[in-house]
C-alpha cells in the first residue's frame, strides 16, 4: 500500500470516526449532527439552582470498567459504555438523579455507539473479531430492532438527517479498500452501492457529498463532488477543498485562500450555494497534510465551536495549546471559552450550553461558566 493513502486515510478518519463516537472521531467529526428540542434543556433542575450544582458527578460505575461516554440522549441524560471480560454494556446516566440504567450488553467489545439525530435510534458497532464488525440498532429504551454482521476492519457510519432511517456505512479492509452500504433501518435491509471515496456525508435527501482525491496524484486539496445516489452523475461543488461538514440545509467547507496561506478559512454556506458565514484561523501542518482541529456544530442554535491554535506552524513541535472559541454564524459574532486546551474530542449537548470533552468524553465544559466537570474519577 501506497505511503500516501496511509497518510490520507489517518488524516480523515480521525474526524469522521470519533465525533459521531470514535470513527468520529473519530468524527467528529466527527462529526456528529444535532436537531433536538429546546423543550429538554434544563429537565427537572429548579430555577434557583444552577445546572452544575444539580449535577450527581462524578458517575458511579455500577459494574465492570468505565470505557467511554457515548454521547447525549438528552441535556441530563448521557450514555457511557462499560468493559467486563470480552464483554461491554450500554449504560443510560441521569446527571441529576445520579442513576445508572443497563440499556444494552453484548457478549464482544463494544467499540462505539452513535445516536441518531432526533434521538430516535441508537446504532452499536461491536467487534467480534479483528476482520468482522457487528451493527446493532436499538432504541432509547434498549430495544433491539436490527443486527448485522459485516466483514470489516475498521468501519464508519453517516446518519441520512433527512431520512433518519437511513444510514451510509463504509467497512474498510485492513489494506483501506473499502465497500459502501445503505442500511435501510425500517426495511432491515443493506444495499451495496458504487461510490468513488468511502468518506461521504448526506447533502439532501438523496444526494451525498465527498471529497475525490486523486490517487495517482496526491494532493493537499481536492474537488468537493456531489453525486444523487443510484444516478452515477456526479458534479464538482468546489475546487481545492480540504475538508467539509453537511448539516441539514448546510455546508461547510476548508480552504485555504492563496493570499493567507497561514489561514485555514471556515466557510458556510446554504444549500443553494450562497455564502452565509466565514472565518479563518492558524493552522498546523503534518507531514502530507494540515490539521484539522476538532469541532461541533449545533443546528438548532447556530453555534460552531472548534479547538483553535494560537499561531501556525508544525504539528509535531506545536505546544502552544489550543482555545476553545464558539462562533455563531447567524449573528457572525464569535467568542473565547476556553484556554490552553489539548486539541481533543468535544460534542455539544442538545441545547448548546455544554459540551463533552476529551479522548473518552471523561469530561464535561459549562459553555456559560467555562468550568470543566470530570464525569468519572480518574
């Protein structure tokens, strides 16, 4: 295998793997997608008390060895997933009540869960062995509605937030090759598909996006496709992109402008192209590519936030920290949460006040007071 595909491979997958719960993050990106009520933003606290004084922290593990924090059902509600042997459980945590509920337990390591966007459906990669990955689809109460066993040595997953029903996986074999499938929850059915690159996100209903690099002739940059699936036509969005995010009716591209090669340009734009928000910052460069920071992005408050270095320069021999600054791309206002911070994991609650942090989301900052809670003890 080709040193370069390597590199590209390590370079996307640490966004697009853990944010939605380690191949988001690797996502990260990645990148998880939010869409909740404000109705649930502070349940049960009363107005006297502050959210932080409410909190029952930090968790206590009923059984088994703390892995890591999955992500948010709701603003009060977290769920984390616990080792024991060969064996992993799914636990429901109300911060306010300090109760810890068994939703789910499978028999093989649990490697990560993601949680659909309206909080419908909560999907479970498991692994029980090297080249074979288990996607489990169960629901808030831990029922379990669909299983499939897919040969694979890493794996990736795309919620449809237009379909949420819908769901793009790409399995990798352990040369990255990779095969893409439709997993059609409400069908229980698979679909192979013929898509040029595995890391791809819903543009709209039907259409997806991604990023064609040119294999033959690598690149910092590439053009930002987008392809109706089932049609075979694809069509160039943008030239010279680095990286991207959707949302629904949302598009946020990288670039680097020629004039401010030290400037990583953040830019949104709607769905028919038209430029809503746009804001750079320094960027760090590793050997065949750039870094690209961690962020979320909360939709229904338009707030991005991202982990930002202090200057440009070299990856490997940066050691300034990083600032965690919140920009709100409705307003075009931004603001400095947080400093000296590791360039780590963060995702937003349903509401946008608080956000989890660190490689295992073990932490938890208060946007408004810019404190950070440990959730379980070291």
């Amino acid at each position: 295998m080709q040193l370069h595909k390597v590199i590209k491979f390590i370079f996307q997958i640490s966004f697009l793997l853990v944010f939605s719960s380690i191949f988001s993050a690797c996502t990260h990106q990645q990148d998880a997608k939010h869409s909740p009520s404000e109705d649930i933003d502070k349940q049960n606290v009363p107005p006297s008390q502050p959210v932080e004084e409410a909190w029952k922290l930090p968790i206590k593990i009923p059984e088994g060895d703390f892995y890591k924090i999955g992500g948010w059902l709701y603003d009060n509600q977290l769920l984390y997933i616990t080792n024991l042997g060969q064996s992993s459980s799914i636990y429901l945590y109300d911060l306010l009540t300090g109760n810890s509920e068994l939703l789910f337990k499978s028999e093989v390591p649990i490697v990560t869960l993601q949680i659909s966007p309206t909080k419908k459906y909560i999907l479970v990669q498991s692994s029980p062995s090297t080249y074979e990955g288990q996607v489990t689809i169960i629901t808030p109460e831990g029922s379990e509605i669909f299983k499939q066993s897919i040969p694979s040595y890493e794996m990736g997953f795309e919620w449809n937030p237009y379909h949420e029903s819908e769901i793009l996986i790409s399995s990798f074999n352990e040369d990255w090759t990779f095969q893409m499938q439709l997993l059609d929850i409400e069908q229980s059915k698979l679909t192979e598909l013929s898509i040029p690159q595995p890391f791809i996100k819903w543009l709209g209903e039907e259409e997806i996006a991604f990023l064609n690099w040119d294999e033959a002739s690598p690149s910092l940059f590439a053009p930002l496709m987008r392809n109706k699936l089932g049609s075979g036509k694809e069509e160039v969005i943008l030239n010279d992109v680095l990286y991207f995010s959707t949302y629904q009716n949302l598009l946020m591209t990288i670039t680097v402008n020629d004039e401010e090669k030290l400037q990583a340009t953040y830019t949104f734009y709607k769905t028919d192209n038209k430029q809503l928000y746009s804001f750079s910052i320094p960027h760090l460069t590793m050997f065949s590519s750039w870094l690209v920071p961690y962020y979320d992005f909360n939709e229904s408050k338009g707030k991005f936030i991202t982990l930002k270095p202090l200057k440009s320069g070299e990856a490997d021999a940066y050691s300034e920290g990083f600032e965690l600054v919140s920009y709100d791309i409705n307003k075009g206002s931004n603001s400095i949460i947080l400093q000296g911070l590791k360039n780590e994991p963060i995702l937003l609650s349903p509401s946008g006040e608080f956000a989890l942090y660190g490689n295992r989301f073990e932490k938890m900052i208060d946007l408004k007071t810019k404190e950070i809670h440990e959730l379980v003890k070291k």
